[in-house]
C-alpha cells in the first residue's frame, strides 16, 4: 500500500466533526473511553499509532477509519473490510457450475 502519511486530515476532520455534531473534546472523551489529552493531541495533528481509537471516534461520527483519517474511502474495489476482522479482505468468486 503506497505511503499516505502526507494524506493525513485527521485533525481537521476530527475538529469538524466536533463542531457540526456540537461535541466537546469533554463529551467525546466520556462517550470514547479515551484520554481527554490523547483527544486534544489528535485535534492537534498527532496521528494515533493504535487503530482501536480511531475506530471508537470513527464509529461515533459514523465514519469509516479511512474517513476519519483521509476524508475519503481508501479501499479498492473488491477489497472489504470485514466487521470484526482486522485487516482488509479479497473477496474472490469461483464459477464452480
């Protein structure tokens, strides 16, 4: 997968968010489970080295991993994420008749 480091939006999509769905880094914290100061650190353009918080932010805005982080989604047709499974997935399918 080709380097996307430079891609990074997360702090300004994380702001945004905020703001439009009116939630304070306080809220967001609670509602999270996260560290108050890890949250301002990710409003402030550090880029969380664990998936598991960004799913939990993800998850609360509705927003896939890649949203978050890129502010589009990053997987290529015919590859899935799989809800449970770490990872990305090919899906295959073989004619068998």
């Amino acid at each position: 997968m080709p380097d996307r480091s430079h891609d990074v939006k997360l702090a300004n999509i994380l702001n945004q968010q905020m703001m439009r769905n009116k939630i304070s880094l306080s809220k967001l914290a609670r509602t999270t489970g996260l560290n108050k100061s890890t949250l301002h650190n990710y409003c402030n353009g550090v880029v969380p080295s664990n998936v598991h918080s960004l799913k939990k932010i993800a998850n609360l805005f509705g927003l896939t991993i890649d949203e978050l982080v890129y502010g589009k989604k990053l997987v290529e047709p015919g590859r899935y994420y799989i809800e449970g499974l770490p990872g990305l997935y090919d899906i295959k399918i073989t004619k068998i008749l």
